[in-house]
C-alpha cells in the first residue's frame, strides 16, 4: 500500500521524528522535496520555454492574446 502524505510548516524535528517511526516500523519511506518556485522558473529558461520582450508594450500585447 502507498500513501502520500504532505507537511506544511513541520520544522526538522517533526520530520526527523516520523522518519524514525517509520524505521521502528520497518515501513519504507521516500522523502520528496517540493521545488521551488525559483527552481522551477530556472529550468524554464534552460529549456527556452521563456519569451523575451523588447518593449514593456510588447509585453502588454502579449498579455492580451
């Protein structure tokens, strides 16, 4: 059986403690870390998937398509 199960605002010691719960436990565990907003803005322009705008009125057109 898989469950997912997400935290929001636990510090590293709540982590750290259902982590151990699930050693004691023998249950298999796989810690995912959400990307960033940041990180996903960065692989968006190492892919090219970024426009690019001469003029801030271009970009208003844009916005209007």
């Amino acid at each position: 059986m898989t469950t997912t199960i997400d935290f929001k605002n636990a510090d590293y010691g709540f982590i750290e403690l259902i982590k151990e719960m699930a050693r004691q436990a023998n249950v298999e565990f796989e810690q995912r870390d959400k990307a960033s907003r940041l990180d996903k803005a960065i692989k968006e322009i190492e892919n090219g998937e970024v426009e690019r705008f001469k003029t801030f009125e271009e970009f208003e057109k844009s916005l209007d398509a």
